[in-house]
C-alpha cells in the first residue's frame, strides 16, 4: 500500500501514511475543510448556501 499524500510505501506505525507527517497533513485537510463528504438533503443544501451568502458578504 503506498502514502495517499506522497506516493510513499506506508508504515504499519501510520498506516495508511508514511509517516506522522502525511498523517497530519491529511488531517490538516479534513480541519480545514478541503475534504468533504458531499450530501444531497435538502437542510444541508439551504445550510451550505446560507454560509456561502455570509461569505460573499464579509469585506476581504
């Protein structure tokens, strides 16, 4: 099995990474929101629109 981040053969210690280094910059992903499971209910649609709305609104 190789590293989903670099390619790299895994270590049994982080599997599925080769090292704690990939482990968080997986999990950095995930946090951040990079990774997302998509959904199709109705109250995450109007949810995720409702944020995209308070977005587009803050000053950059």
């Amino acid at each position: 099995m190789t590293c989903p981040i670099c390619a790299k053969v895994s270590d049994p210690k982080y599997r599925p990474f080769c090292s704690r280094r990939c482990a968080d910059v997986d999990l950095g992903r995930w946090l951040n929101g990079s990774y997302a499971i998509p959904s199709e209910a109705p109250e995450d649609l109007e949810e995720a629109a409702e944020e995209l709305a308070k977005e587009t609104r803050r000053p950059h």
